[in-house]
C-alpha cells in the first residue's frame, strides 16, 4: 500500500491494459484485507481514497479463478465499505434497458 498516483495509474495501465483516466473507479486492497485504495481520475488529475480499518477487514467479491480484475457496481462498492456482506445481499428485481436488448 505504499504506491502513489503515478503507481497505481500504471498498475492499471500495464497490468489490467486499462485507461486510469476512462472514469472508472480502480480499487487496491492489501493481502490482509484491512486498507483500501481507490484511484480515480477527476478530469483535471487523480484523487485517491485510502482507508485503514481498526478492526475487521474487508470482503472481497468473488471472480473467476483467471480474472485479473472484476467490476463491481458503486452500490456493491459502498457496501464494500461500509462492512456489508456481499454474499448475502438478495436484489430484488428491477427494469433494465440492457435486459431488454
């Protein structure tokens, strides 16, 4: 967790083959899951988000065993951090266009 902005953005550059300035959130959590960095671009530079948690530690969602990263909603993203199980949120169906296509 010792990796600043020019870091980061290259990690999402090199790594995930992603543009650190497309307007997606990029999250870093550390191997024991207790801090958590979001790097997102503002349109006039990077802000990061950095959270060391006192007690407990953070979940991680679920991906397929050769992803190297995985997208999640900001409603998933909040709840990430706020301490809430993803594994046991049910949603409750909703209209979406992209269902209908």
């Amino acid at each position: 967790m010792r990796k600043g902005f020019d870091s980061l953005a290259g990690i999402v550059m090199n790594q995930l083959g992603k543009s650190p300035t497309g307007g997606e959130v990029f999250i870093f959590i550390n191997r024991r899951r207790n801090q958590v960095k979001l790097l997102y671009w503002e349109g006039d530079g990077f802000s990061i988000y950095y959270k060391r948690l006192e007690k407990g530690t953070y979940e991680i969602p679920v991906a397929g065993p050769d992803a190297s990263s995985l997208y999640i909603t900001s409603s998933q993203l909040r709840w990430m951090l706020e301490g809430v199980s993803l594994r046991s949120i049910q949603l409750r169906p909703r209209y979406s266009l992209q269902n209908q296509i």
